[in-house]
C-alpha cells in the first residue's frame, strides 16, 4: 500500500504555554485536493508552517512523500511548492527576475528556468509589465507571482496558505483550472481558506482543526454523514444536502448562532 | 446614544493620545530583545545628551563673553548652527520615512487643531529639537549675564527664531511626506542627503586649492544672506544693544512673518492630511502603470538580461540576485561611493602643493594602506548583517531546497567582491593624487584585506543568523541589533590596530616583504576555521529560523 503524501504523527506546537497545534495526526492521499480549514487562531498558519519547514515542531513527526522532512528538509523541499502567509517575495526584482531566481534556487538550469518563467509570466497576465518591481505590484499580482513561483519547479506537493484573497474573480478562475489540472496530473494541493465556498468547489477531502486539534478528517461525503447523523444541525437543514458552512458550523461553532436577543450588543444602532 | 453625546476637547483628546503612545511604549517593552534596544537606546541618548549639553554650554560661555566685549556678530554661529541642525539632522536621520503614526488617528474623531497640535508636539521631542532648543536656552542665558538690559529682547527674538525653527521643520517634514510618497522620489532624496554629506569633504578640498580665486563671488552673495532668519535673529538683539529694545521689532516682525508664512504652509498640508489625503493612494496612483502596448516578455529577453552563470547551481543565483538589490538599493550603493569621494577629497587636499610633507600625506605606502582600511570599515559591515534587506523573502531561503551554508557562502562571495572592486579603485586613485604604492605595500594591503575580510565573514555569518535587523530600502536610518554594532564595533577596531601593527612593526624593521607574508599565513590558517564553520550554519539556521523570519519578514511599526 502506497504510503500517504503528507503524513503528521503526533504533531504539536507549543508557544509557552500556549498549545497551538495539539497531538496532531494528519494524512493526505496523493493526488487529492485537501482544504485546511479552521476558525481564526486554530493553528492552520501553524500548520502549515511546520509542514513546510517554516517551523519547528515542538514534538512529533512530518513525513512528506515518504520522507521525514526534519532529516531530509532538502530533498523535501525539492518537491514541495509553497505560497505562505507572508508571500515570500524579494521585492525589488522585477516579476520575472524573481521567477528565474526561484527557478534557479529549486535546482532548474538557467534554460529551463527562463522558459518556464515566460510561459507563467504570460499564464498569470503579468508580462505585460517587464520592468515593474514587485514592489509596485498590486496585492492579487502579488498573489499571483507567488503562485506562479511556487509552481515553476514542478512540485508534487503545494502548499497554499489563502491562495484567493485578493485575486480578482477572472484570475481566481483561471488560477482554479490550474490547480485541478494539477490534481488531475496526480499533484497534492494543501489549502487553507476562509472562503469555504471556494474549499467546498475545489476540495475532495477536507480537515478541520479547532482550538489546535484535529476536530474533523475525511471527505466531503464522509463529513456530512457524520454531522447529518449528529445532533448538532437544525430540523430545516436536516433533509437537504447540508453545505460545507454548515458542516463547519455543526463541528466547531455549535452554540454561536444560539444567543439570545438580551445578550447582544443592545447598544448597537 | 449615552456616553457619546458631544465631542472631546482637544485637551482631552491630546491626553488620551498621550496615554496611548505611554501604553504603546510599555507594551513593546515586554520582550527581551526590546528590553536590550531600550538599553542601547539609553546608553546613545545619554551620549547624545552629554554632546548636547556640552555644546550648549560652550555656545553659553562664548555668547557671554563676546557680549561683554559688545561683539553681537558671534551670535551668526550658535544661530545658524541651531537652523541647520534642527533642520537637516532629522530629515538625515529618518531619511524617507512614508508615514507618521500618528496619522492614523485620523480615523477617530480628532478635531483639527488637536490634529495640528499633535504634529508641532511630534516636533519638539525630536532630539535634534531637543538638542537645538537645549542651546538657544545657553544662549539666552549667556546674553541675559552679560547683558542684563537685553533680557526681554533676548527673550522675544529667541523664541520668536525658535518658532519659526519649529514650523518651518514640520512644514518640511509634511511637504516631504507628500513628496517622498513615490518610491523613486525618496531614492532620490537619499541619494542628495548622502551626496550633500560628502560635498563637505569635497568643498574643503577645493577651499584649499582654489579658496582665493573664489573669495570675490562669495562676497558678492554676503547681503542676500541679511534676510534670513539667523541673520534677522542677531540684527534684532545687536540692534536693541546699541540703540535701544525698539530697534529690534523690525528683525522681530521679519522673524514672525516666516513663522506665520511657515505656519500656513504647514496647516495647507495638515488641512489636506485631516480631509483624507491617502498618501498610500497618492504613491499607488504615481506608480501605477499606463495602459500602454508594452512588449511582453519572452524567454529570450529574460535570459539577456540575466548575468552569465559562472558559479555553480543556486549559488549563482543568490550571488546574482544580491548584485541586483545593490544596483536598486540608492543608500547602500552611495555607501560605496562614499570612502572613494572622501578619500579622493583627502588625497586632493593632501596631496597640494601647499600642504607639507608629513608620515602619511606625501606617502603613498602609508595613505594606500590608511584609505583601504577606511573603506574596508564601512563596506565590511555589510557582512555583520547579510539578511537586512531580504524581508519576507527570507521565507524562501528556507523554503527552498537549498543549504544555508550556500546562502552565507553567496552573500560572502558577494561581500568578497565589492571589496575587491573598491581596492582596486583605490589603487589608482592614490597613484593618480599622490604616488603610486611600492609592489610590497599593494601586496601587504591585499594580503591584509583578505585576513581581514574572512574574520569578518567568518563573525558576521554568525551575527547574521543570531541578531539580525530588518533595514528599508531608500532610507538612510538603518540601525542593527545592540549586539551586531558592538561585536562589529569591537573587532573592527581589533582587526585594523592588528594590520596596522603589523605593517608598522614590517615598515619599522625595513622589511616590508614581512607583511604580505604574515597576512598569507594569517588568511591561510583563517579560510580553514571558516570552511568548517560555513557547515555548522545550517543548523543554526534551522535553530534560528523563527527569530530571522519574525525579524525580518515583517515590517517595523
């Protein structure tokens, strides 16, 4: 049987006394389009960042294609494909100078690097502006240089940390043929969104983490059955195909649509 | 709606401003490293105020005796020193900051003249105001005991001149906001300030050779300068000396006429800030591009303009990558041209004519070895702290399948070579003005240079990793961690007493063929240390990551 692309064992992250991620055991299937999704501060950044070498784990393992990544981060890394948080951008180089750096760094030979990067240049409409500095890009080009640098060397696996924001809606489309095409080439793609209409398109599987633990893992199909068979979710939505906010709210915001009228702001206009 | 029925006052609401930036200030106290910053901090501040205190108290001292002798012409000095530090030293210093933190008060409720308050108070705090205002006070304290009858007018003048200093500095500082919003506006304003430092240099050197022949147009300008301020501030008190305080209300309406004139232009500015001027938006507007049929890029055009690879995978890469950030970074390229102007301005001034023969003026073997280690000081920090203008790109030296020991190896490689560039250059422009150096002299320099250069490499790669400091492109405000400035600091100093030593003692037996010896066997037993140590880096790296990412990837507020 064919070990799993990502696999943690375990996984926790503590800053003082703050357990951020929790004893996390995670395993995402090659080839599948898995979201990420979370409340704020539930430790997806955290997540994601340990998986990508980013950060430390304060316990437990990562094994990427096999390979534990704290004992092999280079051949990991070799075929991984990152958009972080913080888009990781030098920005005084133009779009393609950044590029074929990316390229080159990722072990491409001057050639190929080049190409590829005209190619995605052109893929993302960026190269229509040669000598513009990233600095002076907008945040959706921003986006989408980071996409197409962490794309250039041909990963297996990418990790998107909220790939969408702030990418227009023509882009946003293009950039999703992309990805599952991807996909469809047996590629993983890790994604973290808040736009959890985007996540419930794109992804066949889904995890769920709350307050630093694992809450919820499987596919789209599993999770409903699993929320529909609970007793978290109302009689209206009982009989129809529940959405993937729905399931969302059923696993980590139970109570938070309940409040009582005295208990709101009645000082609100 | 209750609790919210009128407005504050503009007592009030500058106190609650004032409570904020105190809260502000204790909660960044919170972590060690800011806890060691406030300490530098202090440590500059009680320098900076000794020097200030200093100077005021000789700016005292001289106005009290010449105004004893009745000599008001001294008074040009602390005058003009007070308008040109208040004015120039900030703006050095803070170099091309976009925006004031207190703008974004804006989006409160804040009345206008709270508003305008809150900018002049900004003003005054600022050490050089604090500085400049720390003299004028000698100075009226000076004149009121030597001359006690002027102590009204020494008052009124002086404050008037202290006014007018205080607008006319947040008028410039508002005006420049507007103007350095654009990204190449504030390069170019870098590249001035550093240009007009060095013109001092350059402007001695031409004193002493041509300072006669330019005298007469010098003094043909000497009535215009009547009308300015610090002049206007000594007519007013030398004029109420010897006819009486009448006399001086003239020069005192001319000093309030600038002070108004500057006021306006300040609350113009203000006026279009508090309306809702984005200067983001101004600076986005200005570097949007035009539509326009711009080519495309093609892979051959990339490929053009990449340099030749002539070192081996990623690290040709990063090695080309940081020649790039040199060429689009205005205030670190000026840096290198600085020692070649200042020593250029140094070996014209010594090597005149005019100027006697002494150990180092007239002697190559000397000045060749003195110019390499002056600029061998300023470029080599670039070494103490590689990572100051990655920002958020550090990220993908981390992500990127590639050692640290290779991204320190390119940054060095890097370093090596602007040293190697600026030697060079300095060879022939110390032949050219003086003489050129003896084989052994240029062989012992280079040998030194390469000792030298790898200690750096070899303290700096740590220091980079352990204490790094994130610095902005296009301002010349760039202060390192406490612990880069004083190991910089101190093995800077070790390293030159240790050449200098050596080529002294070398000089000193006749036997200069010693010192490119010493130096080999030196760089020789230092390039295996540092081999090995390159290794280790990675680890550290891998330890360090969190400080370097959350150091550097991230913008200081």
């Amino acid at each position: 049987m064919m070990e799993p692309a990502i696999v943690t064992e375990n996984l926790t992250r503590r800053f003082g006394d703050l357990v951020a991620v929790n004893q996390m055991n995670l395993a995402v299937d090659g080839g599948q389009f898995f979201g990420f999704l979370g409340p704020n501060g539930a430790g997806k950044s955290t997540t994601i960042k340990m998986l990508t070498g980013l950060l430390a784990p304060s316990s437990g393992r990562i094994r990427i294609l096999g390979a534990d990544l704290q004992q092999n981060p280079v051949e990991v890394k070799r075929q991984v494909g990152v958009v972080p948080e913080e888009l990781a951008l030098f920005d005084r180089l133009t779009g393609a100078e950044f590029l074929v750096f990316v390229g080159r760094m990722y072990g491409l030979d001057r050639a190929t690097a080049t190409q590829r990067t005209a190619e995605l240049l052109d893929f993302m409409q960026l190269a229509d502006r040669p000598k513009t500095l990233l600095t002076d890009y907008s945040h959706g080009m921003k986006k989408k240089i980071a996409l197409a640098a962490a794309v250039i060397h041909g990963p297996k696996i990418l990790f998107l940390d909220e790939p969408f924001e702030g990418v227009d809606a023509i882009a946003a489309g293009t950039l999703k043929a992309m990805l599952t095409r991807m996909t469809d080439r047996g590629a993983t793609i890790f994604l973290t969104s808040h736009v959890l209409e985007i996540v419930e398109r794109l992804c066949s599987h889904v995890a769920i983490i709350h307050r630093g633990k694992l809450v919820a893992q499987g596919s789209l199909e599993e999770l409903r059955a699993g929320v529909a068979a609970s007793a978290h979710v109302g009689d209206a939505a009982a009989g129809e195909k529940l959405t993937l906010e729905q399931i969302f709210l059923a696993i980590v915001g139970p109570g938070a649509s309940e409040r009582r009228p005295e208990e709101e702001l009645s000082w609100l206009v | 709606m209750a609790g919210v029925s009128r407005l504050q006052g503009v007592g009030g609401q500058i106190g609650v401003i004032a409570g904020l930036r105190w809260r502000v200030f204790c909660n960044t106290l919170r972590s060690k490293g800011s806890r060691f910053d406030m300490v530098g901090l202090v440590l500059v501040g009680s320098i900076f105020g000794l020097f200030a205190a200093g100077a005021g108290l000789g700016l005292g001292i001289l106005t009290y005796v010449f105004a004893r002798r009745g000599d008001f012409e001294i008074l040009l000095v602390p005058f003009w020193l007070v308008i040109l530090f208040w004015q120039f030293f900030p703006v050095l210093l803070s170099g091309a900051t976009t925006a004031f933190e207190y703008r974004q008060l804006l989006r409160f409720p804040l009345r206008f003249p709270a508003f305008f308050l809150l900018t002049i108070a900004y003003g005054l705090f600022d050490p050089s105001a604090l500085a400049s205002l720390l003299w004028l006070a000698c100075v009226t304290v000076g004149l009121w005991l030597a001359r006690p009858d002027l102590r009204i007018v020494a008052l009124a003048v002086i404050g008037a001149f202290a006014l007018m200093n205080l607008l006319l500095n947040r008028m410039a500082f508002a005006w420049l906001e507007r103007l350095l919003s654009r990204r190449r506006a504030r390069e170019v304003m870098v590249a001035l300030f550093l240009l007009l430092m060095v013109s001092f240099q350059l402007f001695t050197a031409v004193g002493r050779r041509w300072g006669r022949q330019l005298m007469p147009y010098l003094r043909v300008a000497q009535p215009a300068l009547q009308v300015l301020p610090p002049h206007l501030a000594r007519k007013g008190i030398d004029d109420a000396a010897r006819t009486g305080g009448r006399a001086a209300i003239p020069p005192l309406l001319w000093l309030g006429v600038y002070a108004v004139g500057f006021g306006l232009l300040l609350e113009r500015r203000l006026r279009a800030q508090y309306h809702g001027e984005d200067l983001q938006e101004f600076a986005a507007a200005g570097a949007a591009v035009r539509p326009r049929a711009a080519p495309k890029v093609s892979a051959q055009k990339i490929s053009a303009a990449s340099a030749r690879a002539w070192l081996p995978g990623p690290l040709a890469g990063l090695v080309e990558k940081e020649f790039r950030y040199l060429l689009r970074n205005t205030a670190a390229g000026l840096t290198l041209v600085l020692p070649l102007i200042i020593i250029l301005a140094i070996s014209l001034s010594w090597g005149s004519a005019r100027q006697r023969p002494g150990p180092i003026s007239r002697s190559p073997e000397m000045m060749f070895p003195g110019a390499v280690a002056y600029m061998f000081l300023i470029v080599a920090q670039y070494a103490h702290n590689a990572f100051a203008y990655e920002g958020a790109g550090i990220q993908l030296l981390f992500l990127a399948p590639v050692r640290f020991r290779d991204v320190l190896l390119a940054k060095n490689i890097f370093t090596g070579t602007l040293l190697v560039i600026e030697t060079l250059l300095l060879w022939p422009l110390v032949s050219l003005t003086i003489r050129p150096p003896s084989l052994l002299t240029l062989a012992g320099t280079f040998a030194g240079v390469l000792f030298a250069a790898l200690i750096h490499f070899l303290v700096g790669n740590w220091l980079s990793l352990k204490f790094p400091r994130r610095f902005e492109f296009g301002q010349f405000k760039r202060r390192a961690s406490g612990m880069t400035i004083l190991f910089g600091f101190v093995l800077q100093f070790a390293l030159v007493g240790m050449v200098a030593a050596v080529l002294l003692i070398a000089r000193g037996l006749g036997r200069m063929w010693l010192a490119p010896l010493v130096f080999a066997a030196l760089s020789v037993a230092t390039l295996q240390v540092y081999w090995v140590t390159l290794n280790s880096y990675d680890d550290l790296a891998v330890r360090e990551r969190e400080t370097l990412i959350g150091q550097l990837a991230r913008p200081r507020t």
